[in-house]
C-alpha cells in the first residue's frame, strides 16, 4: 500500500519517515474485530475507534486525500498508531467506550460520563400472608418507599432509573397520596409513640403506631407496586374488589377509605398525558432518544417510559461535535446518513454500556444494527430500535425532538449571550479579538475563618464557560493566621513558577492565562505585580477587582498592574457581568474547600467527643476560649486548667488524648 506524500511531507524528513512507518503498520494489521488509537507527536491520545475489520477500516484514513478538512489535519497529527484485536465486533464496542471513558481523546464525540441515576426503592418484599395485625409495628412488616442512587441489590424493590431526582420525587408523592406508604426511616418509625403530620394531612396509613394492619398494608404496597409496573387497570380493579369486600361486612370506613384510593387513582390516571390501560405490554418500558445538531453544537434528549408511565426527559451536550462527527462518518464501515446519527450513535454506545435498558428504544434517527447487539449483549437483554414508530410510540418521538430542539435553542441562546460577554471584556482590556474562544482567564481567591483553615482557589474561564476539570485548590501553609497578602503571594507563585523555569513549556503544561484576575484592590494588584516581576513575568495580564462604595454589587472597579488607571464599568455592563460571574466563581470554590477542611480539622483531627469527662458544656467552653480544636490542641496543660470546670487531672487526660 502506498500514498502520495503531501508537499509538507516531503518537505521534513522525519514526517515522511513516520508516514512510511505508519503505511507498513497499517498494511501488517489482520481483518480481525478490534480497536484502533491515534496519537500524536506528544503522545497524546487523538481518536479511539472500533471495527469490525481493522484493516479495512485504518485503511480508509490513509489511503483517501482529505485535502484541508478537519480530518486532513487530524490525518496528517497521526504520529503513532496502537490497535487491539478481540473476538467480537460487541467486545470492541466495550473496549471503545471504556478507553473513551478514561483518555477523553480529542476528535471523539464525547459525553459527560454521569451514570448515577436514581431509583425508587421499596424496601423488604411484599407478603401478603400475614392477615393478622401485628401487635408491634416492626419496621419489616412495612416496607417503605424511598429515593435511591446506587447500586441496586436484590433485598428490595427498584423502580427506574428515572431521568432525574425530581422525577422520583413526584412519584413518591403520587404513591403517598394514592397509597398512603410510609417514607420514614427505620429508626424514626420503631421510636414514634403517635402518628406524624403526614397521616394527620392523609399521606400516610400510621403504620408505625398500628393503625393499619399489616395485610391491609401489604395490600397497598402491593398495589404500588402493580401500578409501578403499569397494571393500572388491574390496581383499580383490585381495589373495587377491596371496597364491595369491606362493604358486605359493614366495614364502611375501610371502604370508605379504599374508595378515597380508586378516586385518587382515577384522577392520576385522567391527568397523564396517554391512558396507560389502552397501551401494549411492549409500551411499558421504553426509552426515546431525539437528536438535533445546529450551530456546531448537539442535543441528545432522553425521554424515559417506565411502568407505561412518561417520566419526564433530560437534555445531554457533547463536546467535539465537529471534529468527532465528522472523523465518525469518515472511517465507518457502513457510512452514516448525518451527523446527527454520528451524535447518536455516540450518545448510546456511551450511555447503555454498564447501564440497564428497556427492550425497546425509540430514535429520531437510524442506528447501527451492530450496535444494538452490542449494547444489549453487555446489557444481558434483547434491544431492538424503531425510529418511525406510530401510534403512541410517535407521539411520545414527537415530545422528544420538540425537547432536543428547545434544549438546543436554549443552549445557543445562553452561548450566544456568554460570546458577547467576552468580546465585551476583551474589548475593554484592550485585547485581541481575532480568537475569543482561545481567551483563557484565571481567578484566584483566598478563603478561610478567623486564619483558620486558609485555601485558595484558581478557577479557569476558557472557550466562553467556567472550566471545573481545570479548578485548582491550594492549602495555605507558613503564613500568619489572617495575612491574605502572603497568602496571595503563596498561591501565585506555586501557580506560575514552573511556567516561569521553563524556557519551552511541554504540551501538558497550563497555557498561560490572558487575564489573571485577584479579588481584591489596589494592596492585591501590587502584591501579585510583585511575584510576577519576581518571576520575569507579564504584570499587564495582572487585573484586581475591587470592591466598590458600600462593598455594593455593580459597583466594582478594574485595577491594572502595569499603571492604567482604575476603570468603572456600567452596572449593566456585560464585561463586568463576566467579571462578576468569574469572581463569585472563585470565591465558591474557595469557600467550598475552606469549609470543608475547616470540618475535617474539627472532626478528624479532634477527639473531645471521646475524651471522659468531656461533656458538650466543657467543650464548648475550650472551644470558645481556644478558637477550635487546633486551638485546645497547641494548648500547654496549665493553659487548659484556666478553663472553667478543667481540673489538673482532666486536663492531663486531655491533653494525652490530642497528642
């Protein structure tokens, strides 16, 4: 196999010397079922992909010209290849996704990884022979609905996964006030003496305090459950049953109470966008997934169908839409009809590998056959796809484009406006605008209580968003307790030495910022300029916030280290919104981590709890006098003693315990 070298090629010895290495992996590789991996010259991971024929499918990239595409110049970065062989095309979609999952590759449709869907749990089983009451309320004999997010065992009932926590929140609500099932915890329920508000406003049966047996319990959690499962119209057959039961024995309030259910049910029922009682057994469990790509940017909206029940949705963003779709449809075996498949197709793989799925799946758009057999071989199950479904099966595909599309809309919108936020502040600060997206700003404050547990915090805005993978905390150590000034000092020269040392900074290393902003005025600004010139430094990226009259938001002034004078911006500004956002930020983040060292210190690092003799009176007082437990811990024994109630032998006790 050959390939005309590019002018650039033959113009550097060393690239066409790797091209040829690279053309003679190619040609050794098998027709075997594998995975492939792209890296460049600094050995960073490009692309990951799958095939169903190696050899073929690496073939494609070199062989064809892509002229000056995205996938040309990706092409012509390939500087080593690696590929994996396996036994199965569904083997090599589990390889994919888990080297996608952990190298994060650059030209990969990539999705946020959050698997942890929450479930409705109903604790114990249901048993529905026990018929007599039981003369304790035990907490087994009652299972208890609850929100749950883990893994699922097989002690319990689970309902889901639900595409959100509010989702489960309403059904929980739903099963309360239908079924009347208890939802507080054990230990709440074995020590109550009488009933809780929620059986005074009806959202609960009593358990707890016997006024409901356990057969009758049973029977409710057994009709949650049905209805759970979609057998809506055999619940509310059930509960008739129940009625005209309690009724021929003259127990009219028991059937008075099971006809407040039916009613109850029925007005559910009525109120749910489809007549769960008209549906097939096939629609009770289903997943629709819509695709919609628009303005460089993509949304994969996941509506979910459980127990014959519409959940509700959720919208998911991926990252390297361009460049990954475009890279997908080049070198697929079968090639795809649109980006949008590309982004779809992507989303699935990435979503159902290690997830449970229903065995239907409604889509916007076609996907892959080999796809559907590998996520569903991983799955255990038997997955088949429909994307011109009609019936119900359209109208709920319908809801879930119209979601894609307004998830969409809205993100460009919010994009839209963050764009003009940063052209906005460049403009002000006198900087470049031919590349707003590369702009990079890093914000740092310092956050602690009393000097107790300093941090502080460097935040990054890049691209037109805060970038949190790229946050960085900083414990504050050797400084006087209170001295922000040394701790700024501290932070910005761990932060910005090693760039300073190296004359060519490696690939992995932190691109250096446009805009360094610290949170504070003109003491602030002058210290940071000082490190920086310290470090042969830029002072002109330095820019301080300071607080305005009255410390009033919409007041702030810009400070410059290399002498301009002082800017006030609009109120209304949209660069000093932008300033704002990143700002408040940075204190977050440094209060977050503030806060929780300070309670690690003051749980971990402290035994006053376990200490005899200790009670809370005495350890508020030495808390109060020594300003926390690393206060009572420097403590000397003499010192101790001049706490009220410490006697000589309890603080002897005390101070061995802390040390």
């Amino acid at each position: 196999m050959s390939e005309p070298l590019s002018p650039e090629t033959s113009a550097n010895p060393s690239v066409a010397e790797t091209r040829e290495r690279l053309l003679a992996q190619v040609a050794a590789l098998p027709a075997l079922p594998g995975v492939y991996r792209y890296f460049d010259a600094a050995g960073t991971v490009l692309y990951v992909g799958k095939a169903r024929n190696l050899k073929k499918r690496v073939t494609s990239y070199f062989q064809k010209d892509h002229g000056g595409t995205r996938i040309g110049a990706m092409v012509m970065r390939i500087a080593a290849l690696e590929t994996t062989v396996v036994r199965t095309e569904a083997e090599a979609l589990l390889l994919e996704n888990n080297l996608i999952k952990t190298l994060h590759p650059r030209f990969n449709i990539l999705f946020r990884d959050d698997k942890s869907y929450p479930y409705l749990k109903i604790t114990g089983s249901v048993s529905l022979e026990n018929s007599a009451a039981e003369s304790k309320a035990v907490p087994g004999a009652f299972p208890r609905v609850a929100y749950y997010r883990g893994a699922v065992d097989r002690k319990h009932q689970y309902f889901g996964p639900y595409p959100g926590a509010w989702a489960v929140k309403e059904t929980i609500l739903l099963l309360q006030k239908v079924f009347r099932l208890r939802t507080c915890e054990d230990s709440v329920f074995s020590n109550r003496t009488r009933p809780c508000l929620l059986y005074q406003i009806q959202r609960c049966s009593g358990p707890c305090v016997g006024l409901v047996s356990s057969q009758d319990y049973q029977q409710d959690v057994a009709a949650a459950v049905a209805f759970l499962a979609g057998d809506s119209q055999q619940v509310l057959e059930d509960l008739q049953e129940r009625m005209n039961a309690h009724a021929q024995v003259l127990e009219y309030e028991k059937a008075a109470q099971v006809r407040n259910q039916i009613g109850a049910l029925s007005k559910v029922l009525h109120q749910q966008s489809m007549e769960a009682s008209s549906l097939s057994s096939l629609d009770r469990d289903v997943d629709i997934l819509a695709v919609k790509v628009q303005g460089g940017r993509a949304c994969v909206n996941l509506a979910m169908v459980r127990g014959s029940r519409h959940l509700g949705d959720r919208a998911y963003f991926p990252t390297h839409v361009d460049e990954g779709a475009s890279w997908h449809l080049e070198g697929a075996d079968s090639q795809a009809d649109s980006t949008e498949t590309a982004v779809l197709e992507a989303f699935m793989a990435q979503h159902y590998l290690g997830q449970s799925l229903p065995p239907w799946l409604l889509t916007s758009h076609p996907v892959d056959a080999a796809l559907l057999e590998g996520i569903g071989e991983a799955a255990g199950v038997k997955v088949r796809a429909q994307h011109q479904p009609r019936g119900q099966r359209r109208v709920w595909l319908d809801m879930a484009i119209q979601g894609a599309e307004i998830s969409l809309a809205r993100l460009l919108a919010e994009e839209g406006s963050q764009r003009e936020r940063t052209r906005q502040l460049a403009e002000v600060l006198d900087l470049p605008q031919q590349d707003l997206d590369a702009l990079r700003i890093e914000c740092f404050d310092v956050s602690h209580t009393a000097g107790e547990a300093t941090q502080a915090s460097c935040v990054v805005y890049e691209n037109h968003a805060m970038r949190p993978d790229q946050y960085r905390r900083f414990n504050v150590t050797g400084v006087t307790a209170g001295d922000d000034y040394a701790a700024m000092r501290q932070v910005l020269h761990r932060r910005y030495a090693r760039w300073a040392e190296s004359e060519e900074p490696s690939p992995t290393a932190i691109k250096w910022p446009d805009v360094v902003l610290v949170d504070g005025g003109v003491g602030q600004v002058s210290m940071a300029k000082q490190v920086f010139e310290s470090l042969g430094l830029d002072i002109s990226v330095i820019v301080g916030v300071e607080k305005g009259e009255g410390r009033k938001v919409g007041l702030e002034e810009l400070v410059f280290a290399d002498g301009r004078d002082k800017l006030r911006l609009r109120h209304d500004s949209a660069a000093l919104m932008l300033v704002a956002q990143i700002r408040d930020e940075a204190h977050r983040f440094a209060i977050t981590g503030m806060r929780a060292k300070r309670a690690k210190v003051r749980t971990s690092g402290s035994r006053l709890e376990d200490i005899p003799g200790v009670g809370p009176k005495k350890r508020a007082r030495l808390l109060q006098r020594f300003g926390g437990v690393r206060g009572v811990q420097n403590a000397s024994v003499e010192e101790l003693m001049g706490v009220e109630g410490i006697s000589r032998e309890l603080a002897q006790t005390i101070y061995r315990s802390l040390h």
